[in-house]
C-alpha cells in the first residue's frame, strides 16, 4: 500500500483533519464524556476533560507515522470544532484497513457519519490502495451498521461474543468493501 498519513479531506459539508491539543474540550463536551456516545466502545466515558487531554497527547506522536490514519470530523458551518472521529487501523499483510468511528449525539442522524465514512473509503482506495476496508459494530447498535450499509459495504456476519465494549461482552457484526466493488 501506499501510505500518506492522515491527509485533510473535505466533502461538501465536512472537512476531516488531523486532531489537536487545543480539541480536547470540543472532545471531551461533544462526545468522549457522554456516556450514551460511548456506551458500544471499546474505551470508557471520558470522567474529565484532563483524560481527554492524556488520550488526544498520546494520539498526537503517532501522527508522524506514515501509516496512521486518524482524522476529527468538523462540520463547515461550524468552523473547525470537532465533532467526532473516525480513523483507520492498517493491515500491510493484509492490504486491508479497519475503520472506525464516533459522532456526537447531537449530530447523529443527520448523514454526517456516512459521508465522513464515504469520504475516508475513497480515500483510502483512491490514495492508499488497500484490497478491502472492513468495519464492525454491536449489533445492539444498528445504526452504525447502516452506516456501513449506506457506504456500499456488504454484511459479512456475526462473531459471537467476539468483543468487549462498555456493555460487557458482546458479538461483532462484520461488514466490508473490496477494491473490485469499489
């Protein structure tokens, strides 16, 4: 593949780029803190805005490698204030990429996710060259399926009690797009 880090993309109403320190009160308000956002992750509700300080420091280094790919999705009619995030975890062997996300709760529901998650697949086929993109969620948490479903990826299946999020253990819906149906 032919990595380039985590490169700024816009679409018509977003503009995903690399986040900063200076966005760990957007994240901490916006998302990490709200325990209804974050009920199926794999990271726990954000108890302070100095544990969103931490995590967003940890994140930062990383963005020096070519092969991370991490963005904050910002709303053009808001400016540049976060909103959620959405990131890809690379397998070279592989050649596939695994997405995934987080949107406030005051903007679910209105498209953001899905051309945020349309936006990163056509970068990642058009500028990276995986052979697939992959992406899970709780099946108690349909509507990130759809999201999937929106961007053209196919349901591949259900692990059984295959992951652990903040509801405990619980199973993964699989979904993917390959290069061929891209």
């Amino acid at each position: 593949m032919n990595h380039c880090g985590t490169q700024k993309i816009e679409t018509q109403r977003l503009a995903l780029r690399r986040l900063a320190a200076s966005d760990a009160e957007a994240m901490y308000r916006n998302w990490a803190s709200d325990p209804e956002v974050t009920r199926f992750l794999t990271w726990p509700t954000h108890t302070d805005v100095k544990v969103t300080e931490y995590v967003i420091g940890t994140w930062l280094p990383l963005y020096e490698k070519p092969d991370y790919y991490h963005w904050a999705i910002t709303l053009k009619e808001n400016g540049d204030e976060p909103v959620g995030t959405i990131h890809g975890l690379v397998n070279d062997d592989l050649e596939q990429v695994t997405v995934g996300y987080c949107l406030g709760r005051a903007w679910w529901h209105r498209g953001i996710m899905s051309e945020a998650l349309q936006a990163v697949i056509d970068f990642f086929f058009d500028r990276v060259g995986p052979n697939s993109i992959c992406s899970y969620h709780d099946p108690n948490n349909p509507h990130s399926g759809m999201v999937m479903k929106h961007c053209g990826m196919k349901y591949e299946g259900t692990r059984r009690a295959a992951d652990r999020n903040n509801t405990g253990i619980c199973d993964m819906s699989w979904y993917s797009i390959l290069k061929s149906e891209y």
